[in-house]
C-alpha cells in the first residue's frame, strides 16, 4: 500500500504571521517519519473571498474559480496537519472561510494539529476538531500546542522558532503514529465504499 498523502495547511495569511515557520518543521519531521508524503498548502496562494455562495460545496457545485481550485487541490490527499495560531481564543478568519469553501475534501479524512499562542493555541484547536466533526472528518488526538511563554519568547525576539521547536520534536512521534493510523483506515474504509458503490 502506497504511504498517505498528507497536506499541511498553513493557517495564517497575515503578513507578519509565524504560521509558516512551524508549518515547514513539521512538514520535514513528517516526511523524515516514512509514513507520509507530505505537502505544504498555503492559504496565502488561495486568495478566497468571504463566503459568499449561495450554499457549500456539499449541497452544490462551488461558483468561485479559486474556491474550486482550493477544493480541488484538498482532494490530493487522504489527511491533513493544521498548523493554527490562536486569534481571539478562536480560529484565524482566514482558515474558517477557508474550510467553510471546502466541506466535502474533508469528508472521512483525518486531521491533526499543531497550534501557537497563549495557552498553546488550544482554543483554536478545540473549535477545529468541533468544526471538522461536522464535516465528517476524524481529529487525532495528539497534537502538539506550542505555548505562550515560548511563543512570547520568539514574538519579542528572546528566542528563535528553531529553539522553541528544538523542544517540540519528542511529542511528534505520538502525532505522526495516530494520524499515519487513522489516515491509513480512513482511507482503505473510502476505497470499500467505492468498490461498493460501483458494485451496487
């Protein structure tokens, strides 16, 4: 069986943002893992506008050109790693409208999290895994909150991101085996749902 194709979404598109710098680590420790292929998906190269149609891509065709292109590129994979900061104890504007454009490429997939801010970003991450329940997909439950005393320290220059992450990498092993795990069943279940439907 071929290795699950996992997207990591970079979930900021400010211009001052920090979401690429954990994005890219975790992207090379996964791929470093041999349980994935991975890619990097940056919203910043699917400039979406508000949510604006008429209903989403669930109950009907999508009507904008780079929500479809959005759209399809989610469809490349069989899993995802979110990469979120923590934007007034939620999630950053960007990354909702971008989910709000794509439900049915989250359908029966598995997500994981890598999160920063003030208590490790973990209330944007509780209301992602509430959002993706709707959208039919699994979270893992491991995941890795880089918190505010280390996020500070890089904000106000006291630290680098290379440090703060330096500390982070002995709990990937726990999220790359959980997500490689569900992205692997959620996959094999698709695929005998798909064998079935032709069948029927």
């Amino acid at each position: 069986m071929t290795k699950p194709k996992i997207a990591v979404i970079i979930g900021s598109v400010r211009p001052t943002r920090h979401g690429d710098k954990p994005a890219n680590w975790i992207a090379k420790l996964a791929k470093e893992s041999g349980l994935f292929d991975v890619e990097v998906v940056d919203l910043k190269d699917y400039p979406l506008p508000l949510f604006d149609a008429p209903a989403s891509d669930f109950w009907m065709p999508t009507p904008n050109e780079v929500a479809a292109k959005w759209q399809a590129k989610l469809n490349e994979f069989d899993g995802y790693i979110v990469v979120t900061a923590e934007y007034n104890r939620s999630v950053p504007g960007a990354l909702k409208n971008a989910i709000d454009w794509a439900y049915k490429p989250f359908m029966k997939k598995a997500v994981a999290y890598v999160s920063y801010g003030s208590v490790g970003g973990a209330r944007a991450v509780e209301h992602l895994r509430n959002i993706f329940v709707e959208l039919q997909a699994v979270s893992v439950r491991h995941g890795i909150h880089i918190g505010g005393s280390d996020f500070g320290a890089v904000y106000m220059g006291q630290k680098t991101w290379d440090e703060v992450l330096a500390g982070q990498v002995g709990y990937t092993k726990d999220l790359f085996d959980n997500l490689a795990w569900w992205a692997n069943a959620t996959r094999t279940a698709r695929e005998t749902d798909q064998v079935a439907a032709k069948a029927a």
